[in-house]
C-alpha cells in the first residue's frame, strides 16, 4: 500500500512561492533582453544592476532555506538511527538479563514437579504453603540450596482454574482475578511467557527504596508461568528489571 500524501508545510510552501517568483522574474529579464528594451536608456537600463541584485538575492535565499530544510531532515534521520540504536541495546540487556535468570526458574518448576511426585504437594493449600516458604527463601538470598548475594528482583504466585488465588505475597489468598486483570492471557495459555510493563514495585525494591513514590519506577516484568494439571493450578514466577525514573527523596 502506498504511504499516504502528506500536506506540505507553511515553510514548504513558503519555499515554492519563492521559487517561482525567482522563475518569473528570471523570465521576463530574459524577455527585455530579447526585445532589446535592455540596450536603450530608461528605467530598465537604469535598474538593471538592482533588478539582478535582487533575483541573486532571492536565489541565495532559497539556497539557505533549502539548506536548513535538508539540514534539519537529517538530524531527525540521525536522531532516529540514534534511537533506534538504543532503542536495541535497551532490548538487548533485558533479553540478556531474563536469560541469565531462565535456568533458576526452571529449577523451581522441575522442583515442584518432582515434590508432586514424592507426594510432598498433593492440594492447592500444600502448593500455597511451599511457595510461601521458596519465596521467603529467595527473598533472603537462598535459591534451592545456593547463596545469592544479590538476588534478583521477582515475584511468586499461583492461581487455580477457578481463577482464585492460592498465593501471592501481595494479594489475599482466596481472591478472584478481577475480569480485567493483565494475567488473563496467563489464564488462557496456562504454560508460556509473557512480557509486562508496568510501573509497579516489588516489596524487595521497596524494602531497599522505603522513600520509592508510586510513579518512581519503570518496570519491565518477564512472566514465566507453568501448567501443573494435577493442582489444577497455574504457577508464574515474575522476573522483575527495574529502571527507577525518580530517585526517592531523601529522608
């Protein structure tokens, strides 16, 4: 399909009008000179230095304005590149970071897989009570057996085909998923990930910015969610990349 026409601008316009005066004017200085009415004495002889003067005059002008025109359409291509190029390493490190933190999801999911088996889970209040304590130990830097020093900025949570809340650190146990919610593509494929952008912030990134306000941050969330049928349950753990836009005040 092709790209519609745009309007031209005031200045576009602007530039048109002079052009074809410049024309005119050109034309009928060529037109005197051909009636010879430029080789006898009178006004035309008189004012024909003034008369080329200004059709210079006009042609630099157009020039310039030409000039600035081409100049300011290659900033905003250059701008755009520039963008571009960012726009790109901004995706890139947060496509990194997510893959940096894919094989420790993984391991919760296996786990819960194999805790199923052994007969360790059998209900939804058994699976509530194991990511209640998984989240705790994460929070404090413990990840299936290894310390982590810093670790990273998530969120666990399950919920039932009833759509129903099982756990979720900030949300009562036993809440409906409101009709509306973000996590109703999660409901519907039940096993998948899934990109959010939001401007919430976790309790961990709060414990660490108390004076954080509620439009202080810029957060970018990988959600990873898997189907456990024997639960009749979904669980999502949420991969957090935080870009904090206003810094807190100071207390």
């Amino acid at each position: 399909m092709a790209a519609p026409m745009k309007n031209p601008s005031f200045h576009q316009k602007a530039q048109n009008v002079l052009l074809v005066l410049i024309g005119i004017a050109a034309a009928f200085i060529a037109f005197l000179d051909a009636l010879s009415l430029l080789d006898k004495d009178g006004w035309f002889k008189s004012h024909l230095l003034a008369m080329n003067l200004l059709l210079l005059g006009m042609l630099l002008t157009y020039s310039s304005a030409k000039e600035d025109k081409d100049q300011e359409r290659h900033d905003e291509i250059l701008g755009s590149i520039i963008l571009d190029r960012i726009t790109s390493d901004v995706k890139n490190l947060l496509e990194r970071t997510w893959a940096n933190r894919e094989n420790d999801i993984n391991k919760l999911f296996d786990d819960i897989k194999e805790q199923l088996k052994l007969g360790n889970i059998k209900t939804q209040k058994d699976l509530q009570n194991y990511l209640a304590i998984k989240f705790d130990e994460m929070k404090r830097g413990v990840y299936f057996g290894a310390a982590t020093t810093l670790p990273w900025d998530f969120t666990l949570h399950a919920i039932n085909y009833d759509r129903v809340f099982i756990y979720h650190p900030c949300i009562p146990n036993g809440q409906r998923l409101w009709d509306h919610s973000d996590f109703n593509g999660v409901m519907r494929e039940r096993t998948g990930t899934w990109v959010w952008i939001n401007d919430h912030a976790s309790n961990q990134l709060r414990t660490l910015f108390p004076n954080l306000g509620t439009n202080g941050t810029q957060r970018y969330t990988k959600l990873h969610y898997r189907d456990f049928p024997e639960l009749k349950a979904i669980v999502t753990v949420e991969s957090h990349i935080n870009i904090i836009t206003n810094l807190p005040p100071v207390p």
